[in-house]
C-alpha cells in the first residue's frame, strides 16, 4: 500500500495528512486529487512540488471517467477520501453541492475502489453524524441522526462505504472525526474566522448564547489516527477520532481574544443558525486499542494555531479578501445583532 491517492488534498485537513504520510514512510508515493474548489488551495502543498514521491492531479472525485483514468495510470493502491463540501452554514444555503460531492463522489470512488482491486478506501466523516449529544458520548453502534444537509450527506456517503463492504467485500474503513483546528484551515469555519477576525479588529459573530460545545482535537492527531486506522484498522470498521477536549464556544472565543490580548467587546452574538446541535462528543477507546491517543494538548495546539495565522496573515488575507468577501456579508454581515458581549 505504497500509492496513496489523497482525494481533496489540497483542503485542510487532506493537506496535513499529505504532508505527514510523506514525512513518516519514505517508500511512499503520494497523489493528491482535487478539485480546487475556493477551499482548495495549491499553496498548502507548494513545498511538496519538488518531491519527487509526490504527484497532483487536478480533478473532481464526481467525475468517474477522471477518476478511474488517474488510478489506473499511477498504479493507485488505495484511495484515502477527504473530499467533500464541509461547512454546515453553506449546506444549508445550497445543500445540492453536498448530496454531489459527499454522496455521489464517495460512490464513484468506491466503483473505482471495487473495479481495480484497491487495497483499502477510507471515509473521512465526521461526528456530525451522530447529531445532537445531550450527555454521554457517542460509540461507533449508535444510530446515526444527522440534522444538517451537510451531516446527512455525509452520513450517506459513509453507510455507502459500509454497503460496499457488505455487499461487495470491497475493503472500506470509515473514520469520525470530531472538530478539527490547526495551520491552513479555511477561515469560514470558527475558529480561523474568529482568529483572523480578532487580528484584524473585526467583530467575532458568535451564534445565539455561545454555549454550544464542541470536542476539539489538532490537525495532526486527527492525521495521525486516520493513518493508524488505514494501516491497522478491521476492514469493514468504523472508528471516532476525537481530542477530548470539549469547550464551550464562547470559552474558546475568550482564549482566542485573550492570546491577542484583544477585548472582548469584539464579540457580537448573532442570530443563530437553523438546526444548530448543541453538543457533541464522541468515545474513542475503539481508536485507542489500535494504540492512538491525542498527543496535541488544546492550550498548547490553540496557542500555536494562532501565532500561525498570526505569521501568515499573506495566506489568509487573499482569502478573505477574494470570495470569501461575498460569502461573509451574505451570511453575518446581513445577520442580526442580538446583542454585544460586555
């Protein structure tokens, strides 16, 4: 399993894991396939443009033509997915795109999975599938009850990964991750949002009281155990990979401004988006047999995260200042102001 094509590579969290298979296992060749869509960005892989045991190929995981031609010309061994529409707030706007990408995309793949004979195909997913978790965690077996257009396509896309090893034996392996943070995520999702917002004196649009939790877990923790689970995970399985760190929002927005010793009159509580889950959690002692566990404390990962997009402001600032621009004033600029934090 030398030959791993990396579908939506160049995106966050696809970019990290790229860059960290290539670093751990010198026999390995890495294809990155992307689409490039406005969360797709070549300046997250431009490092690896001279390493010879790394390829790009522009491409779209929906187009089974493009994709069936890219695994059969570089002897592709296994297909690790990441590839999908991922922001809750632009599910719900155009929730089309998702079904497309999220469900449709993961069928092609697995097509291409079973036609060839691939070693392995993993779904990235995520712990939105679960929906809502007032008390406890989530296990691998609970009922899956996605309430966003964005969960549910990717729950559709994870039980077609199940059905296809069911069915077909084909060797699928599915990963829940839960919120993920660190360099190079895209700033429409919280936590670079904020941060760059913060630097820049802008308000923080914080969605009704603020009290939402979320279990956050680094970047490369989150790669670390979607490469245990590829290399030792049960065919067939399913395995949460989460931080264990789960914060209230407003409580990590006080870290954020606290750190760029900005105040917290920045912070503006917005109407809040339909459907929003309240809490999530999610058990990992199915991962932590395997031999995984977090090795990214929160305090030291947030605090690193944010002297990065503190150093980086070229990376982000031609983000913001491009689509994003548009996608921003749709969606806070027009939304009311319930109140100013204190």
């Amino acid at each position: 399993m030398q030959k791993l094509m990396v579908t939506g590579g160049a995106g966050f969290i696809g970019s990290n894991f790229a860059h960290m298979i290539l670093e751990k296992y010198p026999d390995y060749h890495v294809l990155v396939y992307d689409k490039l869509t406005y969360a797709g960005n070549p300046e997250n892989l431009r490092d690896l443009n001279d390493n010879p045991r790394y390829t790009f190929v522009h491409g779209d995981i929906a187009d089974a033509a493009k994709v069936d031609e890219t695994v059969q010309t570089y002897g592709v061994d296994a297909i690790v997915n990441f590839a999908a529409e991922s922001h809750v707030d632009r599910s719900i706007e155009e929730p089309g795109g998702f079904i497309q990408t999220d469900v449709y995309g993961v069928y092609v793949l697995l097509e291409a999975t079973r036609k060839f004979g691939l070693e392995r195909f993993l779904q990235v997913s995520t712990d939105e599938v679960y929906g809502a978790v007032l008390s406890g965690s989530s296990v691998e077996t609970d009922l899956l009850q996605p309430r966003s257009p964005y969960s549910a396509s990717k729950a559709g896309g994870e039980l077609q990964a199940q059905a296809y090893y069911v069915t077909y034996n084909t060797p699928t392996l599915v990963t829940r991750g839960s919120n993920t943070y660190g360099p190079y995520q895209y700033p429409e999702k919280m936590l670079p949002l904020f941060i760059t917002n913060a630097i820049e004196d802008k308000p923080l649009p914080m969605y009704g009281d603020g009290m939402y939790v979320r279990d956050w877990m680094h970047v490369l923790d989150h790669c670390s155990g979607i490469d245990l689970v590829l290399h030792k995970g049960e065919l067939g399985g399913i395995y949460n990979v989460g931080g264990g760190n789960e914060r209230h929002n407003i409580d990590v927005t006080y870290a954020i401004l606290d750190r760029l010793d900005k105040p917290r009159s920045l912070i503006h509580y917005v109407q809040d988006r339909p459907g929003h889950d309240r809490r999530y959690s999610v058990d990992t002692t199915k991962l932590r047999t395997l031999g995984w566990e977090p090795q990214v404390s929160f305090e030291q990962g947030l605090a690193d995260t944010i002297d990065w997009y503190k150093n980086n402001d070229q990376w982000w600032g031609k983000i913001k200042s491009g689509e994003f621009a548009g996608y921003y004033a749709k969606m806070y600029e027009q939304r009311e102001i319930l109140s100013k934090h204190e």
